[in-house]
C-alpha cells in the first residue's frame, strides 16, 4: 500500500470530461480555470487533466442548485392560501 496521497486519483483527459458533462473541450477548461473543476498539467508534453472526484463533485453541486432553484420556482407559484392553510374571506357589504 502507497504513502502517497495522490496514488488514488484519476485523471480524465478534458475531452473526456466533456462527454460526461455533455459540454466542448473548451468550456471544460473554462470550468478549470474558474477553479470549478480541478485540474492539472502532467507529462511533456504537458497535457491538462481533471481530476475524476472534481466533477464528481461537480456534478452534485449542480444538482443541488437545481434542487434549490426548483424549490425557488415552486415557492414562486405557490398562493398564500396554499401556504398558511385556508382562504382569505373577503366582507362584503
């Protein structure tokens, strides 16, 4: 068994990233650079790489936003009556 911490990580190529995410090769490097996807450059030539536990990662955070976004729009929709119970009665005279 290894000491090092790296000895279990996997690397993708971009282009592979981007069939799992559905996304070009550029918008991949994009997502690296903004520090959303982690990765690095290896060999030599040296060529990038993206760590496979990043966009795992990835992955969850965005679906965790659109949980939370459809939660947003369903709170949107909802009426007051659907929320606290019961209907306003209006008096009339």
């Amino acid at each position: 068994m290894s000491d090092d911490p790296t000895s279990n990580v996997r690397l993708l190529a971009p282009a592979q990233v981007g069939e799992v995410l559905g996304v070009s090769v550029d918008e991949v490097m994009a997502l690296v650079l903004e520090g959303r996807l982690r990765g690095l450059r290896v060999g030599a030539p040296a060529r990038w790489r993206v760590e496979a536990a990043s966009v795992d990662e990835y992955l969850d955070e965005q679906a965790e936003e659109a949980r939370r976004m459809a939660l947003w729009r369903q709170s949107q929709t909802a009426s007051f009556p659907e929320l606290w119970g019961g209907g306003f009665v209006r008096k009339t005279d």
